[in-house]
C-alpha cells in the first residue's frame, strides 16, 4: 500500500495522508542551523549541536508519537483545526505533504479556508523560515485567527528533560512588536538568544505554555485558539513558548500570506546587552529584515532550489527505470547529505543528546558525499585523523564541537584504522588532490605530535599487520564493524554496554570480516603509494595483502563460506560446526570485495551460500540461524530477539557489500535483485509492511526470524545510504573515479537496456552512453577513439568528454 508519490521532476515526495505507518520525517538546513520536520509538522530545531542549542523542545517516545513541533491553529467562527492535522487531528478536507530538497510544504483546507504552510532553512543564515498562506476558498467573506506556536527547549536538551528543579525557574522572554525573543540563561554566561516573528502586527500573544494550553490539555486542546482569545501570556520560569495570534480577514477567493522567522542569534559578549537586562537585538533585526515579505522568502527559496541543483549535478542518469533514476539522482544522494549534516546525531530515531562522530561511520559517509562537497570532506578527513593515536589505533567516536576523541568508549574497535584509507582514497580519486597526504595532522588532537596523513594512513595499515592473533587474522578488539560481535567482553551486567566496559585480556579472538577489509583498503593504500612512486612501500605493502589472503583461504574458509571470527577460545564463529550463527554476511561481502578466492572459486561458492541461507524476501539478513539465547562470549549480538539488529535482522549496511561482491563476479541480475529488494523507491507500494518512509534508507529491517517481517526502524542516519549508493553507482553502473580516469565498468541487468550518464568530475563533464546488451565484456571509446581497458583517462585539456561504453 502506498500512501503518496514520487513528484520527480520538482523532486518531491508527496504524502496524501496524515495517517503515515510512521511519521515520515524530512530535514531542514545544510550548513549551521538544522530542523527536522514530520509530515504532520512535528519535530524541533537547532542550531549546530541537537543537545547544547536546541531551540525547540521535541518529546522523544511520547504518546502519541511525534509531540512538539511547528504548530498553526485556524480559528474559524466555532470551528478550530491544525492545517498539518496534528496536533488537533480534525478531519481536513485535503491534505498534501511535500518534503524536497530542504524544505517542506503542507497544504490542507477545511471549512472552506486553504492554509499553505513552506518551512525551509535560507541558505547562509540561521533561521527557520514558516510562510504560511490563508486563502478564503468560499463565496463569502471571512475573517479567521491564525495562531502560531513553537515550545522552546532551555537549550541543553537532556538537562531540558532531566533537571527541572532548576529549569523550571529559568525560563525568560522579552516581547517586542511582533517578535517574541527566547532570553533563558541569556543573563548569565550564554551569547545566544532565540526569536519567533511575524510580518504582521499581531491581535494579540502568548508567551507561557499554561496559559495557551491549559494545565492539563495536549497540543489538540490548546485553550488560547479553541476560545479565540489570546492571554498577552508572559513566560516567568515553567515552560517558555513564542505563539503569535492573527487576525485574517479575506473576500471570497483572497490569499494572505505571512512570514514567520524563527531564528537564533549569537552576540559578542561585549555586545550582549543593548541597556541594562535588555538583550541587544540588532542582529535578530537584520535577519528578521532579510525574509519580512514574500519575494524575499520565494528568492531564498530558489537560491535553496540552486544549492540543491549543484550538489545534485555531479552525477546523474537517464535509465529508463524511473525508481533507479529517482534513487540515483535525488533521494540516495539527498541522504547522503543528511548524513554528512547529522552523522548519527538527531533522527526520529537518535535523540540528539547522545552518540559522538564515529571515526568509521564517517568514513563511510564520505564515500556517499565526497562528489557533493569534497572541501568538506577534505576538513571531515583532517578532523577524523586528528583524532587517531600514534600506533595507528582510532577513537571509536569523536565530538563534533571539541573534534576531540571521545575517551567515555576509548578505542579498540579494530577494523576502524582501515576505514581512514577508504575515506582519504575516495577524497584524492574524486578530486586529484594527493597533496592532502603531506598535511601535517595531530595524533589524539596534540598540535606537538604530528605527522603527515600519508603517516596516519601507514599507521592504520600497520596496525593490522602489527595485531595478529594465533591463526595469523586480524585481532578484534572490542569488536569490527558489527559493534555487537563483543569477543572478549562477557558482560553479565544488565546495567553496562557491552562496547565500554573491561575487556578480557586475550590476544586470541580474530576477525575475518578485517582481514577482508585489509584487502580492500589496502590495495586503496598501495595504489596511493604507487602515485607517489613509492613503489617499494607499495610492494612491501601488497606483500602483506597476498599473505592476508592466503591465511584467509586456508584458515578463514569454512568449506562453503568464509568463516566470521574465532572467539577468545579460539573456536570458529560463522562455522558449520556452530549450532547458531553459522554464517554471516559480513565477510562474505568484504572478502570478495577484496578480491579473495575470487581466482579459487570461494568467491563464487561464499555467494552462494548468502544466497542459500541468508536471502530472504525483504533482503538479506546478517545471519543464520538466528541466536536464540543470550551467549556470553559473543555480546550484544545474542541480546536481541531473532530477527531484529545483528541478530539475524537485515542490517541494510551491509548488503550492498554483496551487491558489490556480485557485481566483482559479473552476475548482474543477482546484483539488481539485491539491490532493489532494499532501496526505498522500489518499496513504495508495500509502505504498510516496511513502515518507514520510502524516499530513503532504514538502518534495519525485521529479518525472517522475527514477528513483523520486512517492517523496517532506524531510518535516515545510517551507512546504509553511501554503501548503496557507491554500490549502484560505482558498481552497477559502474561509474567510478580512479586516480588516473574515470572507470566505465557497468554490471546492469538485462532489462536496463541504454543508460545515458552525466558524471562531472575534476572540472570535467563526462557524457556517458551505456549500451547494454548483457555481454559481460566492455568496449568503450572516447570522443569516438578506442580506450584501452575500461579507464578514460582524465583529459589534459578540454571540458567534455564522450563516452559510449558497449557491454
Ligand atoms: C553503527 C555502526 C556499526 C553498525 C553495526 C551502527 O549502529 O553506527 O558503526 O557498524 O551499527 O553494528
């Protein structure tokens, strides 16, 4: 069952219903200040952090779900209604949500009056803009009271809904004209206020959430607009709100429009006061100037749609499959960008208070964003290096504002060193800057102990080598990319994370799933150094690679599949000989991605396998059978039911890692049925069972083991997004930048007949032409001459490049 459509063309998703399985979220902003918002206008705003600068107050798991948010209320003679239906749920007549790119647009009507409500972040400022417009759609004239309301969050949203012997007393506001000024803790050691404003002289406010509640009334019972009065309310401590009452009169057929600012300002501390107790507002002035009418807010609007059209432009494809096409070059990518914004911060699912940057997450979310905004990805890479310690090891996580390592979960997750290489290689293919690799940059953030990146990126090689265990794989650690694979744990306690706390000491428990990645990063690694014509690093470098391969050949096989680990015993894990858990994906993709046993046939027999045990109708699940009971020496993954998380659920992460892997044999179908069976687009019409919103990627999806089959959570932040879309663009397609030329090796099922490719790359526009007949093999030319092998180099001179490209 759908509940909207995709509008490609304005690259919208269109909701037609309130009633989503879920509420289905979009996000606002790109740079410094950042909104998420619900199809039902719920959600909240901050600026930079989710914790230290929330502006507005959301209730995480609240009944129902999705309380707080930007609310306006019609007050229509008897009748009182929410244009978003939430929060006061009354019928409406129509109702339409479109999330695009950065912004979000809700229309309904009811009674006879339309309200359009745009809300979107203006590029280059720090503000929420809501436009909302009235229009009369009756015969007569009539005159309605439009409310607006946000809750204002104290600022550090966990001690917001934590401390409230304090906070209750701190609230404060400062009323002005039409703007209503957020002043909490401005009195004391904080710069930085927030405003709500209108364009419009106002009939009245409120300013203290009782009164324009009630005590005990919701959101839907709000006592100011059921009664039409407005209480000129002014917050002292409780609950600071900023709400705006209109009054609209409209002839038959006549719009008005109004502009609402929400926005946040940081003064000079010597700045801070214009007289004594009175906050300086100057700042707040200008930007509230900058969007005062509705050609400023429709001139920032495009000035959006253009930001959008240039990170957009890099890659994009005509394929004749509308869902690949909309997948491609709108909404992956548009996740992508989420993620580089958000990493696993705020989500309907992550809280904003909790997790830091993860030193592998971000890596891997490079590789989704890199062609978007490799100035920022460059600065990304140096923050994530500064943070890795001298022996090559990494902090598991790092703090975006400090960009210091995070020492709460320390180190030891032993597969994230490699994911630098990764992320530093993508960077130098996309953009040919290999003179990032001289920069000086910090171990553990000491400016007094530096090194190159070339260094860190040695560092991170050698640590595998340098950590071997017993059979000659690498060493776990705390654990590799599954985070709940927790060898040497053996926590007992309910009340400690299996990722923090003491370790047993043991060098014993090993890693298949590193030592694949060894295998890709590395031959990321020897390639760099070969462009730096350091060739015998880069020997001494493969050296170890062909080593790591043939110890997994021998003791990582597992007679049909790679084995997953060995456990601090020294018993296999991933195994045959398991009762559960016998086999994982995870290796299975990595290790043909690295290009083991493909020459010996394991390759081929691994993906089989996958496909015997771990393929299901929603995708393929993370392992088989299913843990039942909780094992001690394996950690998290045992503690969650079957078919849910690591245990057996499909971690959408990691299949495209076997697309990837499919493709590397040249057996395309397998890699399209793979890859459509998790991307969002193609799962439209089954929303009531996945849940989830179908323009972008879910963490995980319930496994075959587990009750709700196929019903997805955790959507938006998540890896999942840049693994699928390098899976399909770099290797379906097989659209990919390499450090002399753009490799041209598409892997596409039979029924994708001719695909024409736009890739803009280094300042060079290759237009592409794929013409696919299935034949497993590639002929490409180049501005009508011959290529040998399926790298066009980059041109020397000249702007354009045309491929066609037979296979
Ligand atoms: C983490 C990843 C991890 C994955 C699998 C995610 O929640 O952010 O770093 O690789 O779980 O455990």
């Amino acid at each position: 069952m759908r509940f909207g459509h995709f509008d490609d063309e304005k690259r919208e998703y269109v909701i037609e219903t309130p009633k989503t399985p879920y509420p289905w979220i979009n996000y606002l902003g790109s740079e410094s200040f950042f909104g998420l918002v619900s199809n039902t206008a719920g959600g909240y705003c901050f600026y930079r952090d989710a914790r230290y600068r929330r502006l507005t107050r959301y209730r995480y798991n609240n009944v129902p779900v999705d309380e707080g948010g930007r609310y306006f209320y019609i007050k229509d003679g008897d009748d009182t209604w929410t244009p978003s239906w939430r929060p006061m749920k009354k019928e409406l007549e129509r109702y339409e949500c479109r999330h695009g790119m950065g912004y979000t647009k809700i229309s309904s009507a009811r009674g006879g009056v339309g309200v359009e409500t745009l809300m979107f972040v203006p590029v280059g400022h720090n503000c929420e803009v809501h436009q909302v417009t009235v229009t009369n759609e009756g015969q007569a004239a009539k005159t309605v009271k439009l409310f607006s309301f946000v809750e204002f969050c104290l600022w550090n949203a966990l001690d917001d809904m934590t401390n409230f012997q304090q906070n209750f007393n701190t609230g404060e506001v400062e009323i002005e004209g039409s703007t209503i000024y957020h002043v909490t803790e401005y009195r004391e050691r904080r710069d930085h206020y927030a405003f709500y404003h209108v364009n419009a002289p106002l009939a009245g406010f409120d300013t203290d959430r009782h009164s324009f509640l009630g005590l005990y009334n919701g959101f839907g019972e709000a006592q100011v607009p059921l009664s039409g009065e407005p209480r000129n309310s002014r917050a002292s401590g409780w609950h600071p709100i900023a709400s705006h009452c209109l009054d609209v009169a409209l002839a038959p057929g006549e719009s008005k429009t109004f502009v609402f600012v929400l926005g946040y300002v940081e003064n000079p501390r010597e700045e801070k006061f214009s007289a004594p107790g009175v906050a300086n507002k100057t700042r707040a002035k200008a930007l509230i100037d900058a969007f005062s009418t509705p050609a400023q807010v429709e001139e920032a609007l495009g000035k959006l749609r253009a930001t959008w059209d240039a990170l957009l432009g890099k890659l994009t494809i005509k394929s004749g499959d509308e869902k690949l096409d909309r997948m491609v070059n709108i909404w992956n990518q548009y996740q992508c960008m989420v993620t580089f914004n958000m990493s696993r911060s705020a989500s309907y699912f992550e809280s904003g208070i909790g997790r830091g940057m993860g030193f592998r997450d971000s890596n891997q979310d490079l590789l989704g964003f890199v062609h978007m905004v490799p100035e920022r990805a460059r600065e990304r890479i140096i923050d994530i290096a500064s943070t890795q310690f001298e022996d090559g090891s990494a902090y598991h996580q790092y703090q975006p504002l400090t960009k210091r390592g995070n020492n709460d979960i320390g180190s030891g997750f032993n597969d994230d060193p490699l994911w630098l290489i990764l992320g530093v290689g993508a960077y130098i293919r996309e953009t040919g800057d290999i003179g990032i690799l001289d920069e000086q940059v910090p171990f553990d953030n000491d400016p007094n102990n530096t090194a190159t990146l070339l260094e860190h990126l040695k560092r991170s090689f050698d640590h595998v080598p340098n950590n071997l265990g017993p059979n000659g794989l690498p060493l776990i650690g705390r654990a590799d990319w599954n985070d709940c694979l927790n060898l040497n744990c053996f926590s007992e306690t309910p009340d400690e994370s299996f990722q923090t706390t003491g370790n047993k000491v043991g060098r014993t428990a090993e890693s298949t799933f590193i030592a694949g990645l060894f295998l890709l990063a590395g031959k990321e690694y020897v390639a760099l150094l070969e462009k730096l014509g350091r060739n015998g690093e880069a020997e001494q470098a493969s050296g170890l690679l062909t080593k790591m391969a043939a110890v997994m050949e021998d003791k990582g096989w597992d007679g049909e599949w790679f084995l997953r680990a060995y456990d601090f015993f020294g018993e296999p894990i991933g195994s045959n000989r398991c009762e559960e858990g016998k086999i994982f994906i995870e290796p299975q993709g990595m290790c043909v991605m690295g290009g083991i046993g493909v020459e010996s046939g394991k390759a081929k027999l691994a993906l089989d396998s996958v496909k015997k045990h771990l393929d299901s109708k929603y995708g393929i699940v993370l392992l088989q059978p299913a843990y039942t009971t909780y094992h001690v020496k394996l950690g998290e993954i045992s503690s969650y039911p079957p078919g849910y998380k690591e245990n057996a659920g499909i971690f959408c992460h990691n299949n495209p890692w076997v697309v990837i892997a499919e493709t590397e044999l040249g057996r395309a179908d397998r890699a399209w049925e793979y890859y459509t069976k998790i991307a969002p687009a193609y799962l439209e019409d089954i929303s009531d069972v996945h849940r989830m919103e179908p323009y972008v990627y879910a963490q995980m999806i319930a496994g075959k083991d587990a009750v709700n089959h196929g019903e997805a959570k955790n959507s938006w932040l998540t890896g999942t997004a840049a693994y699928n879309y390098v899976a399909v663009t770099q290797h379906i397609l097989g659209i990919r930048a390499e450090l002399d030329g753009l490799r041209v090796k598409p892997c596409l099922p039979k029924h994708i007949g001719e695909v024409s490719v736009k890739r803009v790359l280094r300042g060079v526009t290759f237009d592409i032409t794929i013409k696919n007949r299935g034949t497993g093999s590639h002929k490409l030319t180049a501005d009508g001459q011959p290529v040998d092998g399926v790298v066009v180099p980059y041109p020397a001179t000249g702007k354009t490049v045309r491929v066609v490209c037979e296979c």
